[in-house]
C-alpha cells in the first residue's frame, strides 16, 4: 500500500502519496471546508473544520437536549450534540456541541456564555480544545532545556516539545515549571494519569502536574487589528525607555508607548503594519544581554476576563514598590472525590519570610492555575 497522509488542520493542507491527484484532493478540501482523515485502514471525508466546537458546563443535571439544543441551535445549525450521561439517567453537567462553521462556535460562546438557562442556574460554554500539552511544576531550576526534554521522553510516551522560560532574575535558571507537548490528546492524557498520583519524582524532587491552560482563542478579524507587540523575556532591570528606543530604531517615530511589567512588556504602535515588520525584525534579538521573544499581543475580552491576572500584576508591583524580591509561587494539587484535580498556590514573599508570617495560602481549592494563582494574589494582597 502507498502510505497516504492528509493533514486539513488549521486550514494547512497537506498530501503525500504515491498515485492520487494531490491537487485534486487538496481542491476538494478547500472547496467543502471537510477533512480528511486516514486510521485504521480506512479513510474518512467529511465533518466541520477544526475550532467548530464548543464545551458547555454547569448544565443542570435535569435538563436534556429538548431544552438545550433549541438553545444552542440560536447561534447556528448544530452537526452534533454530545450530552455526556450518568448511569443513573441524569447527565453529568456538560456537553459538547459542533457547530458546521467557526463563526458559529464564537457566537455560541458570545452570547450563550453565562447565560441563564433556568433562574439562577448560568451555563458556561467556551472553545473546546484537544489539550495537548500539560504542565509539569517543582522541577530543579538548575535543569536545562534538553535535560527536561530526554527526562521526559524517558517516562512518557509520545512527547515532541518541552517549553521552559527563563526566570525573571537570573536568565541562567528556569522557573521552576515548564510545559510538555505531546503529539496527541491522548499521549498527553496517558501521562497525566502516570505522573499525576503526586508520588512521582524527577531529580529526586516530586513534580507537581496538570493540564495546561490553553491559549485564550481570538478570531482572525480581530488579531488582524492588533497593532500590540507582546515582548517577553526581558531583564528586569531593562526599563521602558530602553525597549522604546531598541523597537523604533528599526523606523524611528513609530512607538506609540511601552508599558513593562517584571520581564515582559507591551509595545504599542501607531500602525498595524509597523507593529508587524517590527515584529519579524525584533524577535530573537537581544536587550541588556537577555534574547527576547516578540508576538502579536492578544486583545483582552473585556467582558469576562478584564479582572484575570490583576491581583497577579498588583502583587509584583507592591513587592517590586518596597524594593522586595518578586513574590515566589508553590503549587500544590489534590484529587477531589469525583476525581477532579484540585489546585492551590503557596506565596512566600523572601523579603518577609523571616518574620511572623512565612508564607500565604487561601483556603479555598481551584479547578485551573489561572485561578488559583490569582486566588493566592489576591489573599496575599489582604494580609499584606
């Protein structure tokens, strides 16, 4: 047999084979918007694109798809609803609906997130993503890059990438965490289950695990608007002057303003396209010794997100206000009785950690590190 693989993810279409019309195939793609997918001896045409589903929580457990469909059906033509079920005949308080388009699945979470679909019960629908990627924390700052990668592929299958950022204060460490790829859902997930009992050590240090948030989704009209630059890696002691006058050397005069933030900053452009050549220009260079990393910065969704990382940020800025080391975060997790993963965050403030209070940890559990990062802000904030 020829080996034959079509890869329509992400609108990249690819085909390799022995016989077949390639253009033909990819022509039919484009044209119907369907993947093609080849396992397990057979191929399989059809389907939406990719990002045409969503995932809904909170539903009541009483409610069934004679209320919910006709709801979900007001942002567009529904392909399929899986309504997930408990032996009992109650659902399990989610679901996944796939729409026939993107556009669709981005009004459904428009206007069907926190709506209240019976009095006083609010529903949560967001994109519905394969997590590929997990996160990995406790992990000796020392370590490199590579040393994290092979430890990796040594205890898990199918891993293709490990993402490792610089600490803030010394560019030779990491920062203590980093983010695991996998080539499929499903890898990723078969050590999660390996690695998540809390036993687990590397190094001779017991890592903390979980999945990794993933990345905010922003539709395409809107990114190609954004005229921000996201700069990360920064020195600390790198001011804004400084990145204004290293981003505008490449045109002068089109730096709107800079605002820095520990080690990474936004810059803003007077024009879109400036912003993007920019862009291009800058990413890789180096300020004040320390190689940066330069991308499109994505623009908050002001109605439900406009509070997250604040505590975060007002918590660096009163440390780095009182000339203290910035703030040290410690995670730790927990496995609830229906088996969710359960996270909270240990702050120690190093300038402060001599006296009464050593460390701050709230009371109160979280579901994602978003979350729960910014709970422990926040409850440190109060004390401070």
């Amino acid at each position: 047999m020829n080996e034959e693989t079509i890869d329509g993810t992400n609108g990249c279409n690819k085909v390799r084979t022995g016989t077949q019309n390639e253009a033909a195939l990819l022509a039919l793609m484009e044209k119907t918007g369907y993947n093609m997918v080849q396992e397990n001896g057979q191929r399989k045409f059809g389907g939406p694109p990719p990002g045409c589903e969503v995932f809904v929580g909170k539903i009541p457990r009483d409610m069934y798809e004679d209320e919910l469909v006709p709801v979900f059906e007001r942002a567009g033509k529904i392909y399929e609803f899986r309504l997930m079920m408990e032996f009992s005949g109650e659902n399990r308080g989610y679901a996944f609906v796939m729409y026939t388009t993107k556009e669709e699945a981005q009004l459904a979470i428009r206007i069907l997130n926190n709506y209240e679909i019976r009095p006083g019960k609010f529903i949560g629908v967001c994109v519905s993503l394969d997590n590929c990627r997990l996160f990995i924390g406790a992990i000796p700052k020392e370590k490199k890059k590579e040393e994290i990668l092979d430890e990796m592929k040594k205890v898990t299958e199918g891993v293709v990438d490990v993402i490792v950022y610089p600490s803030a204060t010394d560019k030779t460490k990491n920062r203590g965490f980093a983010f695991v790829e996998y080539e499929s859902h499903r890898a990723a997930a078969m050590a999660r289950r390996k690695l998540i009992p809390g036993t687990f050590q590397l190094w001779g240090h017991t890592i903390q695990v979980d999945w990794a948030d993933p990345e905010k989704e922003v539709d395409e009209e809107t990114m190609q608007r954004v005229k921000v630059l996201y700069v990360r890696n920064l020195m600390i002691s790198t001011t804004e002057e400084t990145i204004k006058s290293e981003f505008n050397k490449f045109k002068p005069g089109t730096v709107e303003r800079v605002k820095k933030l520990r080690d990474y900053a936004f810059v803003h452009f007077f024009n879109r396209e400036d912003a993007v050549a920019a862009m291009s220009v800058m990413n890789g260079k180096c300020i004040d010794g320390a190689s940066i990393e330069v991308t499109l910065a994505k623009p908050v969704n002001k109605e439900n997100t406009w509070r997250q990382h604040l505590n975060v940020m007002h918590l660096d800025y009163y440390c780095n206000k009182n000339n203290w080391a910035p703030p040290e975060y410690y995670l730790y997790s927990t496995t609830s009785q229906d088996g969710k993963v359960l996270l909270v965050y240990k702050i120690v403030i190093p300038a402060i950690a001599n006296g009464s209070q050593s460390y701050f940890m709230p009371d109160k559990l979280c579901t994602t590190l978003e979350d729960a990062k910014e709970l422990a802000a926040q409850f440190t904030l109060l004390h401070l």
